[in-house]
C-alpha cells in the first residue's frame, strides 16, 4: 500500500502531507481524528459556513483555532498542498474546486459535486497537471481499485458495484428517523442513501470512471446473497438479469451492506482450473469484494497516493458516460420549490449522460432550491423546462460544459473499455 521509502524522500524534502478540509461533517470528523494520529500529515487550514461545529471539531482533535480560514479563497492560498470538499453541497464544491484550481492545489471532490460535473472539472485539473480526485474508502474508489485490478489481470469484467441493505426510492426524512438517530446523521442524510440518490451519485461516478454503463435506467437492484452474485449477475441467456456485459449494478439485500464487488470473467481452461484450485469457483464468472468502507479513516491513504505519488484514487476518463437526473417523490405543484438533496421532493436516479442531455432532465446536483413552473406527478422526471433554477451560478455553466462533452462524444454506448463489454 504505502511506499514508506516514497513517502520518506517526500518528508526529507517537503515535510509533512499539508491538508485543507471544506466541511465539518460526519466525515470530517472522522478524518480529523485520524490525521492526529499520524506524523506525515497535517491539517493547515480549515472551513464551514458555520463556525461552530469547526471550533466543536479542532477542540475535540485538540488543534488550533488559528487554522480557520474566513473564506474559501483564504482556504486554498495557504501551503497547503491538497483541498478537499466534505459538504456534499454543489454550488460550494464547484466555487471550491476552481478556487483550489486557481490557487494550484490538488483536489479531492465531494461525490455531489462530483456526479454534477466530474468530467469538466477532472479535464480543468488535468490541463494544469493537478491531480483531481474522489477519495479513497467510499465505494467508487474501492470499486474503481477492484475493476483495476481484475482488468491488469486480464480479466473480463462482468459486473462491478456495491451492495445495498435497503432501498426505497420515496424514502424521506420521516421514514429514516430512527436510522439517522441510532447512527448520529441527519435524517436528510440517511434518506439520500435509502432513496437511492447517493447510490447512483457513487455508481455514476464508476461509470464516468470505467465507461462501464448501467444495464438499464436506475439500474436492476436486484435482491441477491453474497452466494449468488455471480449467478445473478449474468446474461439473461445463462440465466441471470443482465442485458450485456460491462455494467454498472447495486445488489439489494447482501450482507454485508457496506462492501463493494466486481464479478470478472474467464474462457482460459488453464486458468479456470487454477481458479477451481483456489477454490474460488467453478467459473467462468467469479466475485471479487471487499466487506467493508471506512471513507472518513481511509482517505488518508488517498491522500497519500494523490499527492506524494500523484496519481487520483477515480476520476472521469473523458467525455461523460452517466448522469444522475431528478424524479419526483411526491406529487409536486406548479409553484413549489424544491428541497434538498434526501429531502421529501426528489430522488436521484442513474441514467445515461447521452439520454439526460438529449431529453433535458434536471440534474440533481442543481435541484436543490429550485421552483417549480409545472405540476409533476409522483415518480415522474423533472426537466430543465419544469423549473427555474434558484442559486447555482457556477454550478449551471460548469454543465453548460458537461453537455457540450457530452454532445461533442460518441454514442455512450460503444464503450471502447478493453474487454469491458463481453456480450
């Protein structure tokens, strides 16, 4: 994992890992924490909105006060060699991500600003030879670590996710109250995961990462146990769920609910023995997973690998591949304005970046405030023509770019991937 004669060339000359955090969440928290424990990195600036659960934080870590910044621009002008967005709010992580993009600084990307507008912001980063990146420890980079090592190996990749304890798109903050109060997270936090909206920011963000694409809209979420993944997830025609190969899917109901996968491919007789030797399996298709993330301890490792080996944990390929539009949770009237993200309004849904521009759909990165010009009816999509936008400047020209990526491409679905699509 860590290069420890790496990083100790990069203390002789750099000293310590400097870090800027945006936010004062669940997630900073936990980071916080674990920085301390550690003598090759250090928190040098750090930013909320609100002062107070910053001060609640650094007392609790027992650092300085004098590490708050007044400003995202006082966030990033600092020695600090990476700034990272922890607030899951989009209009903040687009200004954030070029104020760390002016001031020359890596950036580690909220998985909502991320979904919004990874491709325009990865390509901006990559001009100047910055590292952009999602961070390791929350499924999209342990995804992405799973497909790159199954693809190095040769494998064919048959499927690659997450599992899911439960899903409900019409989840809302009621719903989830006990949920968020035994764990110690916003109500509205917990609805975003049971209705399905982060899981398809995480799965968009493997896609844009891979070119691997959901099977279909939403994607299948099926019900399925640890033991029959690789049974599941297979062509229709050998008696699983899957259209094709080289998909994105979440399966429902494995335990446990935390872990990632990847289910990879094999036709070598040579290999297929030595993986039934292994006892991995009859094949020809396998699962690979890991039963756990820890994203607020394991970033750091990310951080590591972002800034002394320069290299991003997952990032966008190119062109967008996926997109997360807006479905109504409710019947909405003409005059309403929209709430946030896990709110009672709207629910994320994964589809196509070539679908999503073609047909208009509001992206759920920029639904947050927005009032209504049109009644919609429960589970339908919300367009662009149905509202009008309230706040997110940088955010709307930021996907003004993201169409023109996405028009400029080619069809989604040819996915020129090595070996990604097998059916």
């Amino acid at each position: 994992m860590i290069n420890r004669n790496l990083l100790d060339a990069y203390k002789i000359e750099h000293g310590s890992i400097k870090v800027a955090i945006a936010g004062a969440g669940y997630i900073s928290k936990g980071l916080i924490q674990q920085i301390t424990l550690l003598d090759f990195i250090d928190v040098v600036s750090i930013y909320s909105k609100t002062r107070a659960p910053i001060i609640a934080l650094l007392k609790d870590a027992n650092l300085p006060l004098s590490i708050i910044a007044d400003d995202i621009t006082e966030l990033c002008e600092n020695d600090a060699d990476i700034v990272i967005e922890l607030t899951g709010d989009t209009e903040f992580g687009c200004e954030l991500a070029l104020a760390a993009l002016a001031a020359n600084k890596h950036f580690v990307v909220s998985a909502e600003t991320d979904a919004l507008v990874g491709p325009v912001l990865a390509e901006l980063f990559r001009e100047k030879d910055l590292i952009y990146s999602n961070m390791w420890g929350d499924e999209p980079g342990l995804i992405k670590h799973l497909y790159n090592y199954a693809d190095v190996l040769g494998f064919g990749i048959v499927a690659v996710g997450k599992f899911k304890g439960f899903h409900d798109s019409f989840a809302n903050p009621d719903t989830v109250l006990p949920w968020a109060e035994k764990s110690g997270q916003k109500p509205t936090m917990i609805a975003s995961f049971a209705d399905g909206s982060k899981m398809s920011m995480e799965m968009t963000i493997v896609s844009n990462a891979t070119g691997l694409v959901a099977d279909v809209p939403g994607m299948h979420l099926a019900k399925g146990t640890l033991e029959d993944i690789v049974d599941l997830l297979q062509l229709k025609e050998d008696g699983g769920i899957l259209n094709r190969t080289g998909v994105i899917e979440v399966v429902c109901g494995v335990e446990p609910s935390g872990g990632v996968f990847a289910v990879i491919t094999t036709d070598k007789p040579e290999i297929l023995h030595s993986l039934s030797y292994y006892k991995m399996g009859d094949g020809p298709n396998y699962l690979l997973y890991l039963p756990y993330h820890m994203p607020g301890i394991e970033a750091l490792y990310g951080l590591y690998v972002n800034v002394v080996e320069h290299q991003s944990i997952v990032r966008p390929l190119g062109a967008p591949v996926s997109d997360v539009i807006s479905r109504a949770k409710r019947d909405l009237k003409k005059g309403d304005q929209l709430d946030c993200i896990g709110g009672y309004d709207y629910y994320g849904e994964m589809t196509s970046a070539g679908l999503s521009v073609e047909h208009n759909a509001l992206p759920l990165g920029l639904a947050t405030g927005a009032k209504l010009l049109v009644d919609i009816k429960k589970g339908e999509p919300i367009l662009f023509q149905h509202v009008e936008i309230q706040g997110h400047k940088v955010g709307c020209k930021l996907r003004e770019k993201f169409s023109e990526m996405v028009q400029g491409s080619r069809s989604l679905d040819t996915r020129d991937i090595k070996r990604a699509n097998l059916g």
